[in-house]
C-alpha cells in the first residue's frame, strides 16, 4: 500500500513539473497565455438572464463567472524606422542681395548690352512651378522620454527647382557668372540637389494613436552634390549647363514637421544662404510642403 501511495505522489510531482513548463500563467481570477489574459469575473447575479443567453457567442460562462479575453499591448521599441519618405513642396528665397554692390563684382556680367545688366527681376521666380522634393531613405525616431519626447534624423536628398520668370542665365567660363539672355526661354530652370542629415526634436501628444498633434523641430546639414542650369528655347531647343555655379558647398536650415493625424506639412529655411560671399549674392531659400510619412 505504502509503495503504491508513494508511486501516486511521485506521478503527480511529476505531471505538476511538466504543467509548469507551459507557458500559461495562472492566479485566482486570471490566465495568461501569451499575449492573451483570460479575465475571471463574478457576475452581479448567479443566475441565468434571457438577456445574457443572447451574447453567449461573445461572454462564455460556467458557475456564476464571466471569461473574457484581452490582448496586452504589445511593448513599443525605443527606435523605429521609416524608410523612403518622400516631401512634395514650393520653393522660394528670401533674397537680400544689395545690387548696386554686386554689379560690380565679377559675378554679374552683361554681355549683351541689349539685354541689360542682371538686377532682382533678373532673379525673379515662377512661384507656381518652383518646386521642392526630398526623398529621405531612411528617417529613425528614438524615445527620449515616454514616446512623448523623442529624437528624429535621417539621410536623404534634398532636390530644388527654381523657375525663373526671365532670361537669366548660369555659366562657367572659367570662372562662374550669370547674364541676361537675349531670347527668351520656354523653360529655364536652375536645379540644386544636396545630400542632407536632418536632426529634430519631436514631441508626439498621444504616442498610443496616429490621430494626434506631433510637433518636430531642428536644424538639418546638407552637402551640395548637383546643379545645373536647364533651358529650353526655339532657338536653341533644350540645353543643360552643369556646374557649381559659386554656389556654398554646405547648406544649414532650419527645419520643422507638423503632424495633424495623418498628415504631415514641412518646412525649411535656410542659415546661410545659397552663393559664396565673392558672388555678393544674398539669397536664402526655403521651402513647405506635404510630407508622405507613418509617423
């Protein structure tokens, strides 16, 4: 008899090891399994309702208790990443250029009297066709502080279209200048691409939902990387003069991202502005637009 009891007990130490190994987790009024909790809760009353029969497809119930089940949440990671974010915008400068000064220096030249001397009209723009897009490959937020306060940067391109309302050309030889054309041009356009890291502080109001205020502002560095001066004319149909043109190799902004739900409006202005100081040329870009974003 002994032998038998002792054979029971090590066959139920033995079952109660192997039950342990899952990895349900229980307590008097819960189960855990997973990323599911079975919640236990007595009902107000232990009887049986015509009411509640009818939502025995969504509440099971055995002995006066009521079963429901729960997801947890799953546990947000501290970085998260957005790849290919594409920005679509206006551009625009804000231009201080003091033109007496700058006719004459050796940047503005005039060669071709009728045409006369470059001056602000020269630079002036087609506001509606002057244009804005980035294709960042990759942007990262990183929890500062409860998903409330974080960090965002990146790497991307940054792509300007200027277009020019008027016959204002670019060319280097050998030195960069621009001119005054004197036919005029169906299209003429100055194209600046540079390689940029942006670096904002975002504050996101309800980290737990996409539909709230998030608020991102900083600076960004960019590294010029193309320009060129595209212009298409009857004359001369379509011509395309590739060249630093005297422009600043680095360009620092000031940047911001505002985000209303599911939508996402930039901007950026810039520090310095876009010419070498031998240019005596004092134009700062800037730009705001939508921006096609997760987050």
């Amino acid at each position: 008899m002994k032998r038998l009891v002792c054979a029971a007990a090590c066959l139920l130490v033995a079952g109660t090891s192997f039950a342990q190994s899952d990895t349900t987790v229980r307590s008097s009024d819960t189960v855990k399994v997973g990323n599911f909790i079975i919640i236990k809760k007595k009902n107000a009353n232990g009887s049986t309702s015509e009411e509640r029969s009818r939502e025995l497809e969504k509440i099971s119930r055995r002995d006066s208790y009521e079963y429901r089940v729960e997801r947890k949440p799953r546990r947000r990671s501290n970085i998260s990443t957005n790849w290919w974010i594409m920005d679509l915008g206006f551009a625009n400068m804000r231009d201080n250029t003091d033109y007496a000064s700058a006719q004459a220096g050796p940047y503005f030249k005039t060669l071709r009297p009728v045409s006369g001397a470059v001056n602000q009209n020269s630079y002036k723009l087609i506001n509606g066709k002057s244009s804005n897009v980035n294709i960042w490959i990759f942007i990262q937020k990183l929890n500062v502080i409860k998903h409330v306060v974080n960090l965002k940067y990146g790497l991307g391109l940054e792509m300007y279209n200027f277009r020019y309302d008027n016959n204002l050309s670019y060319r280097k030889d050998p030195q960069p200048f621009v001119f005054n054309d004197s036919i005029s041009f169906s299209k003429n356009k100055l194209y600046v691409e540079y390689l940029t890291v942006p670096l904002m502080l975002n504050i996101n109001t309800t980290p737990d939902s996409r539909r709230g205020l998030s608020i991102s502002a900083g600076v960004s560095a960019g590294y010029l990387t193309n320009s060129r001066n595209k212009q298409v004319s009857g004359e001369r149909g379509k011509q395309k003069y590739k060249a630093d043109f005297d422009f600043e190799p680095w360009r620092l902004a000031a940047i911001g991202e505002l985000g209303l739900g599911p939508v996402r409006l930039y901007g950026s202005y810039s520090i310095n502005r876009l010419q070498k100081d031998v240019t005596r040329v004092e134009q700062y870009p800037y730009t705001v637009g939508i921006r096609f974003s997760n987050w």
